[in-house]
C-alpha cells in the first residue's frame, strides 16, 4: 500500500526539474549593473566635472595640489586620519580582548553598551563631546579639580577636538573586526607557547598579535578611510581653522558652486581609498587570520 501511495509523489519529483542556480557570467550581471549605477557612473560623472568645468584640462587637480592652503587641507585630513586609527588600535585591542574571554552574559552587556553607542545619532554624540571639551566643560573641571592643571586646557576648535571626538566614534568600528579575529584564535596556541617557557609579554608580541594583524589591518582600513571622508565631527569640533577634506569639498560644492573642484578633491580622495585597499589586500589579504 505505501508503494501505491507514494507513487505520484515520485512521479511529480521527476517530472518538475530542479531550478538550476544561475552560473557563469549571467550570475553576476544583477551586482555589476547595481555597482555600475551607483558606483561606476557618479565617479564617472565626478571625472569628468573636474576635468570639463570650468574649462576642460586638468587645472582644477593643479590648482588643488599646487596651492599651500589646499596642501595644508590635506595634511589635517591625513594627520588626524592617522592619530584617530593609531588610538582607535591601542584602545580598540585590548577591549577587543577582554570581550573575548570575559563571560559571556557580560560579554553581551559590554556589546550592547558598544552597540548603543554606534546606534545613537551622530550629531548628538558630536554635540555631547562639545559640551564635555569646551573650556567650561567637565573634563576641564575634573582636571583642574585634581591638580593636573591650572588652566583649562583648549579641547575645541582645533585638532585635538576633532581627534578625541572621531576617535570616541570610529572605536567600534575596529574593535568589532579585532573581536572577530581574536575569538577565532586556537587557545592551545597560547597555552603551548606558555609551556614552552613564553611569558605574556611574548606570548602577546610574538603569539597572539601576529595571528590578529588581519583583523587589525582590516580595522585600521576602516577607520582611517572613513575617518579621511568624516565630514559633522570635524565642522563642529574643529572650525574653519582646522578644515579638512571633507569640509572642503562641501564648501566647493554647496558654497562655491565649483563643482570642478570638488570632483577633482572628491577623486583624489577615491584614489588614497582605493590605493591603501589595494596595498591592504597584498600584505595581509591573503593570511588565515586565527592561526587555524
């Protein structure tokens, strides 16, 4: 009786073919076609304003890499760009660590408290950081308060600002690659290199760092990238005095009205990106992160 039955289940599993997954190019073409509209054409449309308005040739790029105050733009952008992602890294480990081997229902609070802090609105965490920087602010008091300073100390309005208030933003964006690395390393590893006579000091420099350098590399990517394109933190904690690149190209586009410009600022821009992702692609792209 069970052979009759199953009879026209077998006989429709044979007669309606499997869908076939698509292979080849045609697999493809939907994501070449969403890259080409949002990607490829508005970078097209950026290359060919910069070299046709308001005359065609290449002086905008001459203009913006030739003038003293365009280079000085520069400087900041890649100066602080730098400081945020070197203090992102020595912050960012160690929290990345602990979050690794702390219990796991603490772990889950210490992620959430990491995930409010990127969930709430940008403006007001760069509003917050104003109100604790400016001269009259809480960190001025606490210092003054304990000794360490008799003068309030300038926070706001130059780069310093800008450095601890993008610093405070991008901290997630390298601790939660860094996490993701560092869980994946074999803790045999370390307990081996401790049996074999290693302290934790090289355990640390000689073990455990060199297993996370892709997520550190790939979290350095991140923030020094977006830290070069970072536009509400530096306006507000920085000022006209300490504009960076962003803020330039804004003020070609919105101010100006000198879309050459800002397209020629906008594509060197693209281009740093795009270099430091190559050269992080050959150095580390290819290690198997986690030793396994």
């Amino acid at each position: 009786m069970s052979t009759f039955s199953d009879a026209p289940t077998v006989a429709v599993a044979i007669a309606v073919p499997k869908a076939r997954k698509p292979t080849g190019f045609g697999g493809v073409v939907p994501a070449l076609i969403v890259v080409a509209i949002f990607f490829i054409v508005p970078v097209a449309a950026l290359l060919l304003r910069s070299v046709l308005e308001p005359v065609p040739g290449l002086g905008n790029y001459a203009e913006l890499l030739g003038s003293a105050t365009y280079l000085k733009i520069f400087a900041n952008t890649f100066i602080v760009s730098a400081f945020v992602t070197g203090i992102s890294l020595l912050i960012g480990f160690p929290v990345a660590w602990a979050l690794a081997i702390m219990p796991g229902r603490l772990a889950s609070v210490m992620f959430a408290i990491l995930l409010l802090s990127m969930w709430t609105n940008l403006l007001a965490r760069t509003y917050a950081w104003m109100v604790l920087l400016q001269r009259t602010g809480l960190i001025n008091k606490m210092l003054m308060g304990m000794g360490l300073i008799d003068q309030p100390l300038p926070l706001v309005n130059n780069l310093t600002g800008v450095t601890i208030g993008m610093t405070y933003i991008m901290l997630p964006f390298i601790i939660l690659p860094l996490y993701g690395v560092i869980r994946k390393i074999d803790p045999s590893i370390l307990q081996a290199a401790a049996l074999c006579g290693a302290n934790r000091w090289q355990c640390l420099t000689r073990i455990l760092l060199p297993l996370a350098v892709p997520g550190m590399a790939a979290g350095a990517l991140m923030v020094f990238v977006m830290s070069l394109g970072y536009f509400v933190t530096p306006s507000l904690l920085g000022g006209t005095a300490n504009m960076m690149l962003a803020e330039l190209i804004a003020q070609f586009v919105q101010s100006l009205v000198n879309w050459g410009m800002g397209g020629a600022a906008a594509l060197v821009l693209l281009v740093v990106t795009l270099s430091l992702y190559a050269v992080q692609l050959r150095f580390v792209g290819n290690q198997n992160p986690g030793g396994r």
